[in-house]
C-alpha cells in the first residue's frame, strides 16, 4: 500500500515520519477524513475549506493547492485499488528537533500526508435497525470547532460504548440547567420530536460536513430543522435519533443508555434517502 508524504508518493510501511513531529510530540495537527467511492472523492471542497480554515486559525501553512491535493489523491486511491474506501488527510506544524511549545522557525515546512484505505467494516445492521448509543462525559478543550488530532477524549468516550456493546457514544457537557449533548466521538446528532427535527448549535463541536448537508437538505425539503442546546433530560421525549458523519452518513439509533427509540423512524428514512440522494449528485458532478 502507498501514502502521500510531503509532495510523493511513498511506501506506507516504511518508517518515514521524524520522531520529533510536532503532531507526535504535541498533537499539533489537523485532519480530515473524506468517503471516496468509485474513484471519487466525496464532498472535497467541503473538507478542504474546513482543513485549510482551521490551518489559518492556527498559523500551520498550507503546503498545496486544493486541485494539486486531488490529483494526488487520486493517484494514490487508484494505485491502492481502492473502489470503496476512505481518504485520510493530516497537515502537522512540521518537525521541531527542540521539542518545545514555541513555535518553530516560520520557514519550517509542514508535515502533509495521506493515506487512502478501504472502508472500514461497519455491521451494515447498524443502517437497517439502528446503532446503540452510549453517553459519556465530553471531557474535550475548547477548539472542538477545529478537526484537530487531540482526540484522546473522543477515544475514550468510543471506547467505553464499545466496551458496552455500542456503536458510538453521546457525549455530553453539563450547565446550570443539567446535563446537554454535544455530539459523537466521531459523528453529530439529531433528534426528532414530531416533525421537527433539532441537532445541538455549533457550540464548541465540530461543523461536519454530513451534519451541514443533513440540515440543508431537510430544509429544503419542507423539514423544520432547529439548531439549539439540547439536554440530555430531555431525550426521555424524543420518538426518533439519527447520528451522521463522512463515514456513518446517516445512521438510525435505535437505543441511547438503554432507551429504546424507532428506528429507523420516517424523519430518519427520509433525511436517509436524502442524504443518499445528494452522494448521488454529488458522484455526478466530477
Ligand atoms: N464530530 C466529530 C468529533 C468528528 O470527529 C466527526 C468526524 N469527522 C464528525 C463530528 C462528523 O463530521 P463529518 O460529517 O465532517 O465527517
């Protein structure tokens, strides 16, 4: 299997990253995972604009163009033969031999790389009668807007569902009010009450791409979509649970710490069928 690595492509089990990468030493970094299908490498603006946003926000340069970025991606999914798979994407601050906060030097060239995987197995039952869903506290900083490699909460928090016989957790934060759901260790929510359909603000987690095409595309569908706090007391009344990301699209939850939920309920299917609907598009367009 190959990688990209800063400007080639490498072989993948060769030790190539230096030991004092300030992604290893710190978690200085950002990442993005993108759906690729067919050689097609779904919603990839998207995914760019977010890494190179949040590249600005925290001063890392960004080594190449977002056309330079695809080519080479796709030369690495087809070398790999991958037809259904995943495209993993990681930009670092670069090597710093003094290991220390500060920043380096600013000439200091970033690390880039990219692996192009197949997708990872998914018990398909998850889609067709819905995943188990347990919460765990969301122990994250506050850059949680920034798809950053500061995920050893996150991997605590998947972990512990795991360990329950679940499929991803619900993390949550508390206010004076009690307890109030952010989002998955990898994915976001949304809950259904009647026909409205309401997913926690962009509130320190993370905008994802799936979550932000969910949104629009109920939207225009006629759907009400709110976007507030929503506590975790509050989930005793709701009929319907959906989870979304790159790679769960959307999800039917069927049970969250032991409550049972329809699944998947008709708000469900139909944000399914949507969502389903606009890969298609977007398949079309390149
Ligand atoms: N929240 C977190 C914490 C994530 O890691 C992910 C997966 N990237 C998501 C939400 C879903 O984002 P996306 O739809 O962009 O994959």
């Amino acid at each position: 299997m190959k990688a990209f690595l800063n400007g080639a492509i490498v072989e993948k089990a060769d030790k190539m990253i230096p030991l004092e990468d300030r992604g290893l030493t710190f978690g200085d970094g950002l990442f993005e995972v993108l759906r690729v299908k067919d050689g097609h490498i779904f919603f990839f603006e998207d995914h760019l604009s977010r890494m190179r946003n949040s590249a600005e926000f925290f001063g890392i340069p960004f080594p190449y163009s977002r056309d330079e970025i695809k080519d080479r991606a796709r030369e690495l999914i087809a070398l790999n033969g991958i037809n259904d798979g995943e495209l993993y994407i990681e930009l670092t601050r670069g090597v710093d031999q003094n290991r220390e906060h500060k920043y380096p030097p600013k000439d200091t060239p970033p690390t880039f790389f990219m692996l192009a995987i197949p997708l990872r197995d998914i018990d398909p039952m998850n889609w067709k009668s819905g995943a188990i869903v347990f919460s765990f506290p969301d122990l994250r900083h506050g850059l949680c807007e920034h798809k950053t490699i500061n995920l050893l909460p996150n991997v605590l928090a998947k972990n512990y569902a795991y360990q329950h016989g679940g499929y991803e957790a619900l993390m949550y934060r508390e206010d004076l009010k009690g307890k109030y759901v952010t989002e998955g260790g990898s994915s976001n929510y949304f809950f259904v009450s009647g026909n409205i359909v309401i997913t926690p603000e962009i509130d320190n987690l993370l905008p994802g791409i799936t979550r932000s095409k969910v949104i629009e595309r109920l939207k225009k569908n006629g759907v009400q979509v709110i976007e507030r706090r929503i506590y975790h007391e509050e989930l005793k009344k709701v009929d319907e649970v959906f989870l979304v990301s790159t790679v769960s699209m959307v999800m039917p939850v069927r049970m969250i710490d032991g409550k049972n939920f329809k699944a998947p309920g008709q708000v469900t299917k139909k944000a399914m069928l949507l969502y389903q609907k606009l890969m298609e598009e977007d398949k079309g367009q390149h």
